[in-house]
C-alpha cells in the first residue's frame, strides 16, 4: 500500500512538473512569436508611411520621420496607419 501511494504521488508531481514546463515553453513561444509579429508589422506601417511620403515628394516630412518617433506616430495617424492601441 505505501509503495503505490508514493507512486501516486511521484506520478502527480511529475504530471504536475511536465505542466508546468509546457506553460512555461508555450509562453515563451508565445511571446517570441509576438515579437516577431509586432516587428513585421511595424516595418511594414513604416514602410507604408514612407511610401505615402515619397509619393507626395515630401522628402523633409520622410527625413524628420526617420529621426523623430513622436513626429513619425503623428504622421501614421494622420495617414490612418496607426489604430489607438499601435498608438499608446
């Protein structure tokens, strides 16, 4: 009777300890994936911004834009580039 009690118990913490693990892998691919999401969005909103520049010739907005992060967040909004929650 002991032994198969503390095979219980050893198999509950193991199943207990695989569980975790897997919340602890499934969060830090998570959020590496989010990363990488949030990476290849901005590039592209950047790049969509830039084009919309370039097309208008207005080469000294693009050249701000590039150097000031507030300047170039008002301009994605003014072009309709960036919802409210890109923007906070």
């Amino acid at each position: 009777y002991e032994f198969d009690r503390q095979l219980e118990l050893e198999r509950a913490d193991a199943i207990e300890e695989g569980l975790e693990q897997g919340i602890k892998q499934g969060l830090e691919q998570g959020l590496e994936q989010g990363l990488e999401q949030g990476l290849e969005q901005g590039i592209e909103l950047i790049n969509q911004l830039n084009q919309i520049l370039l097309s208008e010739g207005k080469y000294d907005e693009l050249q701000k834009a590039s150097k000031d992060k507030v300047y170039q967040k008002k301009l994605l909004a003014e072009y309709g580039l960036l919802n409210e929650k890109q923007g906070e």
